[in-house]
C-alpha cells in the first residue's frame, strides 16, 4: 500500500474507531460466516481459504468473535 505502518493504523482507527487488528478480524468473520452459510466446503476449507494453517486455531478465532464453533453457526442458520 506504500504507507507506513503506524500511519495506516492511525487512518483506519480515526475512520472507524478501531484497531486494525479489529477491522480485520471482523472482516474475517464476516467472510467465514457467509462461507458457512452459503457453501457446502468443510470447515477445514473454509479455515484454509481464510489463511489459516490449521483447523483449530480457525475453531478457536471462529468462537471468540461469535460465542459459537463453526458447526454450531452452520447449523443455527440452516434451521
């Protein structure tokens, strides 16, 4: 992006009063909820696609942004 790191956290947290970590964070959930929901991919393919390495720290990210494992949000809303 040819911007300096601190400059870039500085912009995106006076533009939306988070970090950047957060913004992306959410970003990644976002994408991994509409993946559950609108794919038939294992959760290993989804956490592969989204740049994890490995399935568990996926699950673990996955819970502590939405209180729910991926299967659990896939099944909440396939019902």
């Amino acid at each position: 992006m040819a911007v300096h790191v601190n400059h870039l956290n500085q912009a995106v947290n006076k533009r939306t009063g988070k970090t950047t970590t957060q913004v992306i964070a959410a970003r990644v959930v976002q994408e991994a909820r509409t993946l559950l929901h609108h794919t038939d991919w294992t959760v290993s393919e989804i956490a592969w696609c989204l740049g994890f390495d490995e399935l568990p720290p996926f699950m673990r990210f996955f819970k502590k942004h939405t209180a729910h494992t991926p299967l659990a949000f896939r099944h909440l809303v396939q019902v």
